[in-house]
C-alpha cells in the first residue's frame, strides 16, 4: 500500500495515531528502536503519544507500552523477550510443570 504512494505515510488512507488509538482499551506493546532506518522513531513516538491521550481518557494507561530501545530495525532475544513477558501479563499465562 506504501509503496503505491510513493512511499509517502501522508498519502495513506488512514492516520497511524488513529490506529493505534482505535486499539484502545485493549493492550498494545510498541516496539520502536532509535535507529531503525525502516521507521523514523519521532513518528512513532508522535503516533504513541496522540493514542496515549486516548488511553488516558479510557482510564487504562498502563495498557499501553512503549519502548524506545537502542539499536536499529530489528527485534533482538533480549527485547522479543520483554513483549513476551508483556504478552504473558495480559493473558495471565502461567508456565506448567511437566
């Protein structure tokens, strides 16, 4: 869809904040390295805090997380490991013995 608007996010039909704020009240993990080269973090960071101000009239801030890592476009062990551990919270999924 981008790439037939010429790259340009202000030619897509939708507004990125809007999504995310459309996701309220249900969580969402943001996952937003500071030299991804792919997404610009100030865009992210802009679209994040225009849906937190939606969480905060729904009175569930903290069902919102993000997190701005160092690093470029990527998803390294360390940081897939703090979504999973965001994830397990949400579903209150608890590791069964064998």
């Amino acid at each position: 869809m981008l790439a037939r608007r010429d790259k340009d996010p202000r030619k897509l039909p939708f507004d990125f904040s809007e999504v995310l704020a459309a996701i309220a009240p249900r969580h969402l993990y943001v996952h937003a390295p500071l030299s991804d080269t792919n997404f610009k973090v100030d865009s992210a960071r802009r679209c994040v805090d225009a849906a937190k101000q939606v969480y905060g009239l729904l009175d569930v801030e903290p069902n919102l997380v993000a997190v701005y890592p160092e690093g470029k476009h990527g998803f390294p062990p360390d940081q897939r490991e703090a979504a999973y551990r965001f994830i397990d919270k949400v579903l209150q999924w608890r590791p069964t013995e064998n």
